[in-house]
C-alpha cells in the first residue's frame, strides 16, 4: 500500500511497538494507564484550625450589590468635571469641595471591598471582614447620594 502524503508514511505510535510483556513507563508489568495498584497517598492541603470556611460569602454579597454601584459611580466621578462648567472665578467652592469628596468616598469603598476579600481566612478576622463587606455598598451608596445632592453651581 502506497502513502503519498507530503510528511511521508505515517509513523506508528510508541505503544505499538513495545514488545508484549514490557510495561510502559511509570506502570507496573503488564500494565497499562489506568490500571495497576493504586497510587501511594497523598494528604489534601492541611488547614489550619481556625481556617473559616465560610470566609468568602461576606465578600461575595459586597461584590454582587456594590461593584455595579461602585462602577456606575466611577463613571460619574469620570464626568463630574463637567459640573464646574458654568462656575465663575470666585464661586462654587462649595461645588469644588464636593466633587473632591466624592471620589475620596468612593475609593474608601473600593479598599473596604478589597479588604474584604484580602483578610486571611481566619476566624479571627471574621468580624473585620464583615464590617469591610458592609462598608462598601454602603460607602458607594453614600457617592452616589453626594452626587445625586450637588450644591448648585454659581
């Protein structure tokens, strides 16, 4: 039978030719993958004994309710400038201070969320992990409050 491919005869695999009787490498005799006694055990990762199981779930609700909060209030900390567009040299200081406090609020929500997730997973830490996870939608809560009541411009 004639091959005519471009890469030559097509080679048969390392299986093929392993003469009957000789195991393959990292099996036993007569063995082949899947087969044979079963491997030596080895221990999961060993958690310390305070670990908290339930460690993410405080982090996990701050982040389903405060990143879409978080980001829509990004976006308004993007087009904020805007708003001192009619002010003249001398006013709007009132304006100008809070759109400075705003983002400050707003990043203090973000580290509250990454600090959330950040804390060691310690039984010990549950209590600071929780308050971060509550701090943060309540944090970009509060930007968008600011936002939403922006001394008039003049």
């Amino acid at each position: 039978m004639s091959h005519s491919s471009p890469y030559g005869p097509p080679q048969p695999h390392e299986w093929q030719h392993r003469p009957a009787g000789h195991a393959a490498p990292g099996y036993g005799a007569g063995f082949g993958p899947g087969f044979g006694p079963a491997p030596a055990f080895r221990p999961g990762p060993v958690r310390p004994p305070d670990h908290d199981r339930h460690a993410y779930v405080a982090p996990l609700i701050a982040t389903v309710l405060g990143g879409p909060l978080i980001a829509f209030c990004g976006m308004i900390v993007m087009i904020s400038p805007m708003a001192t567009d009619s002010c003249t040299t001398h006013g709007c200081h009132d304006l100008y201070r809070m759109l400075l406090v705003a983002p400050a609020v707003l990043f203090l929500a973000v580290l509250a969320l990454g600090l959330s997730w950040l804390l060691p997973w310690r039984l010990r830490h549950r209590t600071a992990r929780v308050v971060a996870a509550t701090a943060a939608p309540l944090l970009a809560a509060a930007t968008l409050l600011i936002y939403a009541n922006l001394p008039a411009a003049s």
